[in-house]
C-alpha cells in the first residue's frame, strides 16, 4: 500500500512540476511576443545598449576596450536611420545606442551544433545571465548587445555571433582594432536585426547570400556584382560562387523582405 501511495505522490507532482513549467512557458511566451509587438511598433526609438567585453583577457584588448566611445557605434545609429526613411518609416531616430560599462564575465558559450534542447537550455541560461549581468543606469534597454571583443593578434578567426529574439540580446564577436571597427558595426546591425525578428538571408553551407532575398538590389541588371550588401546576407554578392564582406554598414542595405519581418514595410 505504501509503495502505491508513494507511487500517487510521484505522479502528482510530476504532473505538478509539469503544468509550473507549462505555465512558465506560457509567461515568458506571452512575455516574448509582447516585446516583440512593442519593440517593431516603431512608435518610440528603441533603446539598445552595447556592453563591451575583454572576452579574451588580452592587455591589447583592455587598451582597446579602455579607448572606446560610443562615437564608435554611431554608424549604426546612422545605417537605422537612412533605412528607416527609405522605406518611409515616421520615427526619425529607430535607435538610441548607449554605450554601458565593460563586463568583466564572460557569457556562457552557445551549444554550436546542440540539439534543439539544449539550445534552449542555452536561450534559457543566456538571458538570466544579462539579467544579473547586464544593467545600466535609467531606464532597462529594449536591446541588450554583448560585444565579445577579441586581440587580433591572437585571434584571426571568430566564431558566429547570434541575436536572440526571445530575450532580445545580442552575442557579438568583434575584434579589437580600431582597422576592424567598421565591420564589426555590420555584425552588430546583423544581429540587432535578429533580435526584431529578421532571418538569415544566407546559405550557412557557402556563406554566400541567397537570391533574390540575400540581394540589396535582386533587380539590378547585370545582377552581379551587387553595389551593396543585404543586411541579413552579411556579404556582398560579387559572382556566383563569391561574396565578401561589405566595409563598413555604407555598403550595406535593408532588403524587402528583412524590412517586412521588422515591420518597416507591409
């Protein structure tokens, strides 16, 4: 008798343990989509700021970090604006960068390959993470962008940065040169447009940008080379199996599609 009563007791708060969750889920669903219905209302200029990181815990990358000015991003500040207005968008200003103070923690690495679990165990952890480690003074930012910078010198390569929707936060791999500013503010646009909901417009195979979506101009004639890179490709289009990355968000474009899922176009 006791064993089924125990057995009643576990079934019960399986199923209590069950419907928390579900409810949480519900929540922060419901939380999520309400933040994202604000956010591309585009009533009010989104507040994003920009946490700089010494991800690596190089003397070089402090010195860069010690140097930087929200002077830096302005060029973002700019792209939002002249795309904002070429398709007609009324706020004048869509974004208010602030740069807030240097964290000195390093976010919890993305399961690169993980299943779809724990991807978003990882979503889950990231955003509790920025919520303890991520604040400034005044009002909570809409946009949370970690800015991971790395030394140069020690590392050529980087890994894919991410934007998170849910949680709005993006996870951004820079370098730490000043030669390397102007295109680390492509990879922060790119991923400031995740978190408003834009898809990838790219092949992750080739990293070549699909067309018609992945092209700024899918109607210029000769089609290639593209004068701009679409936002969300991320590479400017020059042949059919080339591409490279734009200079700097001046060569860089809004595309039909990407300004439809952030609500600039109908």
């Amino acid at each position: 008798m006791r064993k089924l009563i125990n057995a009643g007791l576990d079934l019960v708060l399986r199923a209590v343990r069950i419907a928390i969750l579900m409810f949480l889920l519900i929540v922060v669903g419901a939380g999520t989509w309400l933040a994202k219905l604000r956010a591309t209302a585009w009533d009010r200029p989104l507040r994003v700021a920009i946490f700089p990181i010494n991800a690596d815990a190089s003397p070089i990358t402090e010195r860069y970090l010690h140097d930087l000015r929200l002077e830096a991003f302005t060029p973002i500040a700019q792209f939002m604006r002249r795309e904002g207005a070429g398709y007609g968008l009324a706020l004048p200003d869509p974004v208010e960068l602030l740069l807030a103070p240097e964290i000195g923690k390093v976010p919890p690495p993305p399961p690169f390959g993980g299943n779809a679990v724990q991807v978003a165990l990882w979503s889950l952890q990231m955003r509790y993470w920025a919520w303890v480690n991520a604040s400034v003074d005044g009002p909570k930012p809409h946009i949370q962008v970690l800015v991971l910078y790395y030394d140069p010198h020690r590392s050529t390569r980087l890994s894919h940065s991410l934007g998170l929707q849910k949680g709005m936060i993006g996870v951004v791999n820079a370098f730490a040169s000043q030669e390397q500013a102007a295109q680390n503010n492509v990879v922060i646009a790119h991923e400031l447009m995740h978190t408003l909901g834009a898809t990838d417009k790219y092949d992750p195979r080739t990293n070549l940008p699909i067309f018609p979506d992945g092209y700024a101009d899918p109607r210029r004639r000769p089609r290639l080379p593209q004068k701009y890179a679409e936002i969300m490709a991320g590479r400017l289009p020059l042949a059919e199996d080339r591409a490279e990355m734009p200079r700097g968000l001046e060569d860089v474009r809004v595309g039909a599609k990407t300004a439809r899922e952030i609500n600039w176009l109908k």
